[in-house]
C-alpha cells in the first residue's frame, strides 16, 4: 500500500474492543498514521471476521467488513482471563497513548484493567470509553447496542412516516456517530496533554448520548413550545421545499431548494414564473405555508421527465438536486472517482476488490491504508518480542492459553 506522511504518526493506539464502535474509532486514527494494537481472543477474535457474510466470501471464512475496518491494525490475541495475558495488556499499557474499549462498564474493572489501574501505569493515558449509556448513571451497566442507543437518543423516533413504525437507516449509525465522537475526543484530550503538562484522562462517550448530539433544534423546541418532532417522511417540515420526487422512468431524486434564491430559479426552470415571483413565496415561512401547493407543482414536473432530463435541467439552474445513489450508482459517479472515493486492494488469495477511500482529505498529511484487517493473532509474536518475550516464553504461553 502507498506510504506518505501522517499527522498521527508516533501516536499508539490500543484496542480492546469488538464489531463496531470501538475498531471504527480506532480505525480512524489507524488511517491517519497511529500505530493501532489490535487486542483479540486467542482462537475466536473479533466476531466481526464473521459478520455480514451473505454470500460466500472470496477469501474463505472472513468477512469482507473485516478488511476495511481493521485495515492498518496489529492483532494481538490475548486472553484478558489469564493473569499473564493481562500483564502484557499492563506492559503495552506503559507505552501506549490512547486505549480505547467499548466493553459494558464494569468489565474492565473486574479484569483488573480500570481506569484507576491503568492511570497509574501509565498517568499520561488517554482512555476512550464507548458504551452503551455512559460510565455512569442508573443504566450505565446495562447492554446497550447502536441500534439502542437510535432509539434512546431520538433518531428512530423522527426517521419514517406518520402512520408507520420507526426505522432504521440501512447502516449501524448509532455506533458509526460514537465512534467519531470517540476519536475527536481522544484527538481533543492528546492536545490537553500536550498543552497541560502531560496529564491523561477519559473520555466517556454513551452511544445514546452520540447520537443525542445530532438532534438539532428538538429540545428547545419542546421546551419553548411543547412541540414534539414526528416522523415526516421525505419532508422537513419548516424547510420548503426539500423532498423526494419520482421521475418518469422511476428514478427516486431528492431536490433541496429551500433557499430564497435557489426557489426562485427551480420554479423558472420548471416554467412556473408566476411561483418564482409570487411575493408570498419569496421567503420559507411562505413557502412553508404553501408547502402542499409547492410539492404539487415539483411532483408533476419530475414525473413528466426521465431522470437524466430533470438533474440537467436542475444542473444549469444552479438548483441541488440527485438521484439517491446505490452503491452501483457510487461506483461509476465521475465525483466520487475524482475524489478518489474508492481504492484497489488484494485479499490475502490475491483477489483484487474495492473498498471506501478514506475521509476527511487532509491536503498535506492524508490518510492512507498501509495494509488491510490483519489475520487473527498476526503480530503478536512481533509485538510480544519487542516487550522482551523470547521465542521460548511465546510458546509456553501460548501453551497456557495466554496468547
């Protein structure tokens, strides 16, 4: 894989966590250059090597999700249950920058790996903690999943229509927004201890709480007016016109021109100028009044042309507008390929395959894939034997169970 310069290089990572919101943050430091360790049980692993495997997989027995999301990671299997192996999680510990662990709080601290041990070993530590509700509270040692903490945390409550029950997106959201807050958080208390002498400290992220974050307007508006926000479907109600309109050949295309301006022009574009300088329209809280009528005309336009006709017409009138993407779409789309949205890689068997490019585009240090997931316990001797552990002390504790 190709090399260049990385903002997070000489930044060690240690990852005691599983499936999604933990290697997903850890992930994202990986892909700027920190030195990730990777911390799996012997024989089993991350269970994520297994997931989502809904046709049968190039390279055997490992999920393609694995690759990416452990992409620029060390495995190291350790048995967290034995005392040796959680003296070595004790001895990386010293020398480690950032661990992060989505464990259900208690866990750790029954290992013997707590916060109040690890600070000790090491006082500069930074400890990222995922969960489901936090370090504290009356549910904080509850199971609490991504798709729980949607639900908590309001995003299920608001996605769909009215006279339907929730839904999910199509994605584990709930652990994807943890996992960025994790990382910016790690990211936040690295710069803390840098400017503020060298103290460590924890970041507790609830994926609840991540996902609470995102929820815009929805308190105040409940507290000020008693307004409880209800699923709408396609229609951000206060927000006209933004939807999604059905084309002639059956293309689904969503048209935001929400702004004076940008309403002003679709409607000449669609020839309806008597709606482009209608005074009553020239603001949103107008055309929020007239949203019924707005969607009308938009509706019948859209469907009255293929797909192609609509986003060319809406392209030279400046209007935002697409096609909702499949992952077909994305593959072939001139943007995401000029944005080198996609990479080349090789399975283990030698196949070759696409996956995500990475985000965001740092335009002097960019992240880069160094290599893919890594096979169960790959490095572990490399990373044992560099704390001092002789090819002898490896066998016997892999004869114990220990790695």
């Amino acid at each position: 894989m190709a090399e260049t310069a990385t903002p997070l290089a000489g930044v060690k990572v240690l990852e005691l966590g599983t499936l999604i919101a933990g290697p997903f943050c850890t992930r994202i430091l990986a892909e700027f250059g920190a030195d990730v360790i990777k911390i799996e049980a012997p024989g089993e692993g991350d269970p994520l090597r297994k997931w989502r495997k809904l046709y049968p997989t190039p390279d055997g027995d490992t999920s393609l999700w694995w690759f990416i999301q452990a992409r620029n990671k060390q495995s190291v299997t350790i048995n967290l249950k034995h005392p040796e192996g959680l003296e070595i999680i004790k001895k990386l510990v010293r020398e480690t920058d950032i661990v992060v662990e989505n464990f259900r709080p208690g866990v750790l601290e029954k290992s013997g790996l707590g916060w109040d041990v690890l600070s000790v070993i090491n006082p500069g530590l930074v400890m990222v903690r995922l969960s489901g509700f936090g370090q504290t509270g009356p549910m904080a040692k509850q199971p609490g999943f991504g798709t729980i903490g949607e639900s908590m945390g309001g995003l299920r409550y608001i996605t769909g229509y009215a006279d339907r029950p929730p839904v999910k997106s199509g994605v584990s959201l709930g652990d994807s927004i943890a996992s960025l807050w994790g990382a910016l958080g790690a990211l936040m208390a690295l710069r803390h201890r840098e400017v503020n002498g060298g103290a460590g400290q924890v970041v507790d992220v609830a994926l609840y709480e991540a996902v609470f974050a995102m929820m815009e307007s929805m308190v105040p508006e409940f507290d000020v007016f008693g307004f409880i926000r209800e699923r709408t479907g396609n229609l951000m109600p206060g927000i006209t016109p933004s939807n999604t309109h059905t084309s002639k050949d059956a293309k689904h295309i969503i048209i935001g021109a929400n702004s004076d301006g940008i309403f002003k022009r679709l409607m000449q574009a669609v020839g309806r100028v008597d709606l482009a300088n209608d005074p009553q329209l020239a603001n949103n809280t107008g055309r929020d009044a007239r949203a019924k009528e707005i969607y009308g005309v938009i509706d019948a336009w859209v469907a009255a042309h293929d797909a192609e006709t609509v986003l060319r017409i809406t392209t030279a009138a400046d209007v935002p507008a697409s096609k909702i993407y499949s992952v077909a779409d994305m593959c072939e789309d001139p943007q995401f390929l000029a944005r080198k949205m996609f990479e080349k890689a090789q399975l283990p068997n030698g196949k070759e395959f696409l996956m995500p490019g990475i985000v965001p585009k740092l335009s002097a240090t960019p992240g880069v894939t160094r290599w893919l997931g890594p096979a169960l316990g790959e490095h572990t001797d490399q990373v044992l034997a560099r704390l001092g552990y002789s090819a002898e002390m490896l066998i016997r504790l892999r004869n114990e169970g220990a790695i």
